[in-house]
C-alpha cells in the first residue's frame, strides 16, 4: 500500500476514502472551477506528504510532476535549455533522462521556454520518472492529444511497478484508470 486515505474533509470539499496500491492509477476529479488550483495544490501537498493529516497515511513517498518555470530574469537574459533542465532535474543513468530526444526536432540546445505545453509537460514528467515511479501529477496546460500521451506514458510506469494519482478536472478518463474519485463540493 503507497497512500492510505480514510476521507479529507475541509470547510470547501470532500475527498472520499480510498488507497492507492502498487501498479494502480487513481483519477481525482476536482471539477474545473474557481477553486480547482488552490485545491489540486493543498491535495498535492497532503498526497507528497508536505502537509501531514489524520486521516492521510503515506508509506511511501510520492513526487508531484512540477511545471517548469524560470524567474522572468533568467527567462529574458539566459533561458534554460533542455539539456541543462535534465542535467539539473533528472537522473542520467534512468531511461526516462532521454526520452524527451524520441521527439525529432526537441535537442539539447532547444530553450525550455519556447517548448508549447505539450512537449513541456513531457520534460518535466520524463525528468521526474527519472527518480521515482510514485508520482501525483496533472494535465493543466495541455491539449486533448498531449494530454492522452502523458497519461499513457503514466499508465506504462504504473503497469510496470509504479503509482500515481491524477488531479484532473475532467472525467474523460474515468473509465481508463483503477479507481476514480469524483471530489464532493459542500454547497454554499
């Protein structure tokens, strides 16, 4: 067992129980809204166990897939590069830390920020599939089609040993996935 949730209760939501097992992938679904941001943020945080609660238990360490971002100095005077963003983030001896490059025109010297929200999200998930299989992740900033290649790249890592959580705010997954999570919004 990886997460072991007994029911998260806020003044906002509820998120059912559920546990999340080895080679299994959860879809939350926050329902796209006001709040879905600061939400999928405070669940990230209890699920990577950054912020602790009674009724979350982790035995093991999950990661989130960060987004990538650079301070607007870097991003106007000394944009990152992809091979400089892998030699900073990921492990060099995984397979993950070069799969990015299986995409034809995407090299080392490509800056990190002229990347569209599809082969960005990739480098990020790539790099951080180089360290753990455990992973919560998102799909914010993608399109359908990109959206459908991570999430299939997902289900390999989980197939072969891993786990993750999906915070979605769609339910166009829901019959691809172990369990599926609707999050409940308590009425105004």
């Amino acid at each position: 067992m990886i997460i072991e949730n007994k029911g998260i209760k806020t003044d906002k939501f509820y998120v059912p129980p559920f546990t999340l097992n080895e080679g299994e992938i959860i879809i939350i679904n926050l329902f796209n809204g006001p709040y879905f941001h600061e939400t999928e943020m405070f669940l990230k945080d209890l699920f990577c166990g950054k912020t602790p609660h009674e009724n979350v238990i982790i035995h093991k360490k999950m990661t989130f897939v960060e987004h990538f971002r650079e301070s607007k100095f870097r991003d106007i005077f000394y944009p990152m590069t992809v091979g400089e963003y892998l030699k900073k983030n990921a492990n060099p001896a995984s397979p993950y830390s070069e799969k990015i490059y299986e995409t034809e025109w995407i090299n080392k010297k490509i800056k990190v920020n002229t990347l569209a929200g599809n082969p960005r999200r990739l480098l990020t998930l790539y790099s951080t599939l180089t360290k753990t299989q455990n992973i919560v992740f998102d799909l914010v900033g993608q399109d359908p089609m990109g959206a459908q290649e991570a999430y299939k790249i997902v289900k390999e890592v989980v197939k072969n040993g891993g786990s993750a959580i999906l915070l979605d705010g769609y339910d166009d997954m829901k019959n691809d996935c172990t369990k599926y999570i609707e999050l409940q919004w308590k009425q105004a």
